[in-house]
C-alpha cells in the first residue's frame, strides 16, 4: 500500500511539473503562423543572414530568421519555428562580417578592435528604406523570397 501511495504521489509530482498548464506570459501570446522564406543577392543565395519582421499593426512582435548555407530560414518570434503574427511587415534583412583579435589573443593586454563590415547595401537593414515588406496569413503556407541587388 505505502508503495502504491509513494508512486501514486510521484506521478502527480511529475504531472504537475511537466510544463503542461502555461503562464500567464504564455496565455497572452498573439497567434503566430509559420513563415519560411529565401534570401539571395544578386542571384546568389545568401548565407548567415539575419531577417526581421517588424509589424505595422498593433501588435509589436517582431520576428526573426537567420539564413542557412542555402540561403532559407524559418522566422521565430517566441519559440524556434513558430513564425510570424499575421499582418504586414517591413522587413529588414543584414548580413555582416565581423573581424575582431586573433584567436589565441589575450584579451586582458590587447586592445580589443572589432570591425564589422555589411556584406550587403546597408539601405536593407534599415526598415523604412529597405522596400522589403511580407504579409502573413493565418492558417496558411507563408512563403516569402527577397531578391536583394547590389545598386543603390
């Protein structure tokens, strides 16, 4: 009897901490549907991408994706993959390369220098100049490519 109890209150102990009611934070959550997309310059797909999707409604959510080898990503805005909230977006896309010490420095007696240089027009990471937007839909496939160009 006393074991039937012991495994009795062990199972309600580990229901209870499975995670499986949410908090409040979690419960006010907008919806958000899954976006994926491709980002290529000059015909080219661009890897190590950072994508933003800033809302123009209401709802200030932004989402953001980063771009694999292939150049695709998967937008995010509270768990991997969830994707986007529904609406329009202005989007912003940046892609940088960061040059900083020599592995190996000792950072305590270097000065430190970080150079980060954009590998793309820096009018894209700027979302009232970037002329990039997207729609998300509910409870559909939202798909999105940009074609990013190197003239001004």
């Amino acid at each position: 009897m006393r074991r039937s109890l012991t495994l009795l209150l062990i199972t309600l102990i580990c229901t209870a901490c499975s995670g499986a009611s949410e908090d409040k934070w979690t419960k006010q959550r907008p919806p958000t549907y899954p976006v994926t997309g491709t980002v290529k310059f000059n015909g080219t797909p661009l890897e190590g991408a950072t994508v933003v999707f800033q809302s123009n409604g209401a709802q200030t959510q932004a989402a953001v994706g980063r771009t694999d080898k292939d150049g695709n990503f998967q937008m995010r805005t509270f768990e991997e993959g969830d994707g986007a909230i529904a609406g329009e977006h202005r989007v912003t896309i940046t892609c940088v390369k960061t040059e900083g010490p020599a592995d190996g420095t000792n950072l305590d007696e270097a000065d430190v220098v970080i150079k980060e240089t954009s590998l793309i027009p820096e009018r894209y990471a700027d979302a009232q100049k970037s002329g990039l937007t997207a729609t998300v839909k509910p409870d559909q496939e939202n798909a999105v490519t940009f074609e990013l160009e190197k003239k001004n």
